[in-house]
C-alpha cells in the first residue's frame, strides 16, 4: 500500500521536533500503473468498453463505443502512443482511453474518448489517472488541443472548458454546453474553427 508521510510537530509548546508518521494513502485507493496498449489489448479493452457504456443504458442495448476504438485502430486517425491502459498489479486491465486525430478547421489537434472503467472499479480514481496520462502524453508529443464531448462537471478537474471560449464549435451544433477543449502547452491563438472527429465517430 502506498503511504504518504506528513509532517507533524511531537512535543507541545511550538518547539517539539518535526518527525514524519504515516498518513492516509493520498490519490488512488487501488494502485494502477498507465500503459500504451498493446497488441494482446485489444479485446480486453472491447469488454471493458462494453461493460462502462452498458452499465448506463437499457438492458440489451449493445453499446457501439467498443467498436468505435476497433474501427478507429484500423484507420489512419489512431495515435499508438494515445491508447492507454489502466492496469492492476494482477496485470488485469481495468480502463482505458483513447486519442485520435481531430482538426479543428485544417489544424492537427487530439480527440479524445472513448474513456472507460469497468464499472466494479469505478470511483477509485482510475479514470483520473488515465485522463491526466492521456493529456500528458499528448502535451509530450506537442499536440496543440485535445477536446472532447462530455460532462463539464466530470471533466473541468482535468482543465476542460467549453470550447466557445476559444471559437472553437462543436461539429453539431446543439453540442455545445457539453463541448469541451483542454489547450495543451504548444496551443496558439489562431486555432479556432469547427472541430471534426476522425470519420469512425460519424458511423456512432
Ligand atoms: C466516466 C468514468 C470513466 C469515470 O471513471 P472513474 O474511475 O469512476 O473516475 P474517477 O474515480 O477518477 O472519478 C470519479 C468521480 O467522477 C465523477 N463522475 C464520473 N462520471 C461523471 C459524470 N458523467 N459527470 C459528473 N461526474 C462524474 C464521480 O461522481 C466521482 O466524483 P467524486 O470523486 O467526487 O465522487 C467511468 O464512470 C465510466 O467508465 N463511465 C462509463 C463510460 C463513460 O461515460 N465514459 C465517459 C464518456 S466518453
């Protein structure tokens, strides 16, 4: 288990000596390493997929998320180094994440999701932990924006805002409030438009 030392004063007074004593865990309550997939990944990451985006719809609805990231593999918008993997000490992955290739107008940006956690993992960070790999990842590789369509009240921890504050417009309209853009370190002014998802998202 992972413990994180703090710093107390022993003795009363203000004049006690400083010592460390072990503290609550902070951050993850299962410890999860990131990864890139590789190429024994792909069905794990399917099942995981499934099971995340069925947990929230109707008995029998067979989620399309799973073959979204088979069909996006294939093609030419799919960035190795952004398919990441959460995975236990076991060795069992739990999450995963994904970056393609956007534009916003004719610019080069990332695209980021599906994003997933096997529902009896959730709520233990994990999907923090991939979300501030992915962005990270994609700061390293110089990737101007990673946008996304999702929740702002999930997303803003990781520093998403809606991305009409930087001109940037969702491709359907009406997806506005839920539009979100993260600026990454080589982000520059004139990068504003219309985003576009590689062609796979059109067919979901
Ligand atoms: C969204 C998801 C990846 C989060 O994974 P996770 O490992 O549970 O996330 P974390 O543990 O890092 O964060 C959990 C926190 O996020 C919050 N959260 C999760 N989904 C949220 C949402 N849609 N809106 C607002 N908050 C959300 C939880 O309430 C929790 O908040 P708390 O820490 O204050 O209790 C996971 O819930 C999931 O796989 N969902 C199904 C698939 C999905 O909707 N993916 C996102 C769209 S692509």
């Amino acid at each position: 288990m992972a413990v994180d030392h703090r710093i107390v004063h022993a003795g009363g007074g203000g004049h006690g000596k400083i010592r460390l004593r072990p503290g609550p865990a902070a951050g993850h309550r299962d410890r999860v390493l990131i990864r890139r997939e590789t190429g024994r990944d792909a069905d794990v990451i399917r099942a995981v997929t499934t099971a995340a985006f069925a947990a929230g719809r109707p008995p029998g609805q067979i989620p399309n998320e799973a073959g979204l990231i088979d069909d996006l593999r294939a093609g030419p918008a799919w960035l190795p180094a952004l398919s990441l993997v959460a995975v236990t000490p076991a060795g069992e992955v739990i999450g995963h994440v994904l970056g393609t290739r956007g534009h916003v107008g004719q610019d080069p940006v990332v695209a980021i999701g599906p994003l997933a956690v096997r529902p009896d993992r959730q709520r233990r960070g994990v999907g923090s932990a991939l979300m501030h790999a992915v962005l990270g990842a994609a700061d390293a590789l110089g990737e101007p924006l990673a946008a996304l369509l999702g929740d702002p009240a999930y997303y803003r921890r990781f520093g998403f805002e809606l991305s009409a504050i930087y001109r940037i417009t969702p491709p359907k309209p009406d997806w506005q409030p839920h539009f979100q853009v993260r600026t990454l370190t080589r982000d520059h002014p004139r990068l504003h438009g219309m985003f576009t998802y590689p062609e796979p998202f059109d067919r979901t």
